[in-house]
C-alpha cells in the first residue's frame, strides 16, 4: 500500500518555524513619512551651522591658514581661535575695583610664571616648568579680558621679573632671592606665591560683578589649589612638611588634603 505524499500548499517553501508558506505576497506594512513639518526644523538648523562654519572658513583663509576641527569646535566658542576677540567686547562698563584688579591679576601671573621658570632653570626639576606652563594659560586669560573690556595691558612686552606694579616688583626679587638658596626653599617660595595668589583671587571674587570675569577667577583659583598641593608634594618627597605662612593653616591643611581638580580648560 503505497502512501501519497501531501500536496505542499502555496509555493512549496517553509519559514523558519517549518511551516509552509501559502505562497500568497505578504501585504506590504504602511510606512511612514515624515512631513515637511517635522523636516524644516532640522533644515532650518542645519543652515544656520553651515552659515556659521563658512563665515568662519572665511574669516581663517583671510588670515593665513584654515583651522582645524579642534579650532572650529573649541578655539572659536572660547574666543581664542578664528572669531577675532575684538568682536566679543564687553559693553557693561567696569567698576574702577574691577578694573584694578584685572590689571594687577594679569601681572601677578606673570610673576608666578617668571619665577617658577626661574627655578627650573636654576634647579631643573620639571615641576617648576609645568607649572609656569600653566601660568602663562592664566595671563592669557586674562588678557583676553582686558581686551574684551577694553582696559590697557600692563605686561606688554616687558621682560621677566619687570612689573608696572612696583609691589609686585619687591615680591618678586623677594621671592627670587629665598629660592636661590636651595631647591627645598624654590619649593617653599613657589607655594608661598599661590598662598598670595589664592588670598588675591579671594578678594576679587568678592569684589567682582561681570560673571565672566568671576568665573575666570575662580578657575584661577581652583589652578591655584592644585600648585600648592603640587610644591607642597614636592616637599614632602623631600622630607620636608610645608607649613602655610599667609593663609590659616586649617586651610592650607583642607586645601593639600583635597584632591587634584582639573575643572575645564582656560584656553
């Protein structure tokens, strides 16, 4: 007795469950589109970012060579890149506190940047050159303030360990001459300067009104907590505590004792 296979139904294909399929065109899914209302919006943001970035093209090849994705996506927001920073000047006027102690901010980085590459090269530990590195990012940033504000630079063009503020002139050689001594107290002197550093950012703080210029300072500050723990380091890997001279020492104790912030860049 010989046994009929069954017909297979539809087109003879099985899914991947086994079962036959019927061999009927499956009814397509609708799908949908999307409306010119929901497009404009993403067009219309997409032209003002290509607006942007051609002026911005524009503006670079004018003045020599293009810039890089970094400049286009940093450099230009922070107002150090292609964007001239004339185009960025403030128009709130200043109080005569702020303006005094954007000028002496600017020179008082220049000595904690004078003196730290000072004793690099006399001692030769890194230490002192990064950390003068970063000094010479705190003078541009505040350079870039006194230029947004529209406020003469007492730096210029002057040389390291001159200053048109003569108090900052007697700390300086002050300072200078303790660290020729040894490497322990070019260590000592160098955190003795963010103790002052710290005390005059305090002030400006609370004396300053324009957010942009508060912030800036406050990052000044936060750079000035990480350089003491720096020296302080420094010190003690030489056997040596470091003992606060300007600021409470329960200050100076929380602020070694806090961790190394790197906050966000100045540049």
């Amino acid at each position: 007795m010989s046994v009929t296979a069954a017909k297979p139904p539809g087109n003879g294909l099985k899914n991947g469950a086994g079962e036959w399929l019927s061999g009927k065109a499956p009814r397509p899914r609708p799908t949908r589109t999307r409306t010119a209302q929901s497009v404009a919006p993403w067009l219309l943001t997409a032209g003002l970012v290509g607006v942007v970035l051609v002026s911005i093209l524009i503006l670079s090849f004018k003045n020599g060579k293009p810039p890089s994705i970094r400049q286009l996506t940093t450099d230009t927001l922070s107002g150090s890149g292609v964007i001239p920073i004339a185009a960025q000047v403030a128009v709130t006027p200043l109080s005569a506190v702020d303006r005094a102690n954007l000028l002496i901010m600017r020179e008082e980085e220049k000595l904690a940047r004078d003196l730290y590459l000072e004793m690099h090269r006399l001692w030769g530990a890194s230490l002192f050159k990064s950390v003068a590195s970063e000094e010479q990012e705190h003078m541009d940033a505040m350079a870039r303030l006194l230029v947004r504000y529209q406020l003469p630079d007492p730096v210029g063009n002057n040389p390291a360990g001159r200053f048109v503020n003569t108090t900052l002139t007697t700390l300086y050689q002050s300072l200078l001459q303790r660290g020729r001594q040894s490497v322990d107290e070019a260590l000592k002197v160098c955190a003795l300067q963010e103790e002052i550093n710290i005390l005059d950012l305090d002030v400006a703080i609370q004396a300053s009104t324009p957010a942009d210029i508060r912030t800036t300072y406050m990052e000044l500050r936060r750079d000035s907590f990480n350089h003491l723990r720096a020296f302080a380091h420094g010190l003690e890997l030489r056997g040596t505590a470091y003992q606060g001279t300007r600021l409470p020492q329960q200050t100076v104790q929380t602020i070694l004792h806090g961790p190394m912030d790197r906050g966000f860049m100045l540049r």
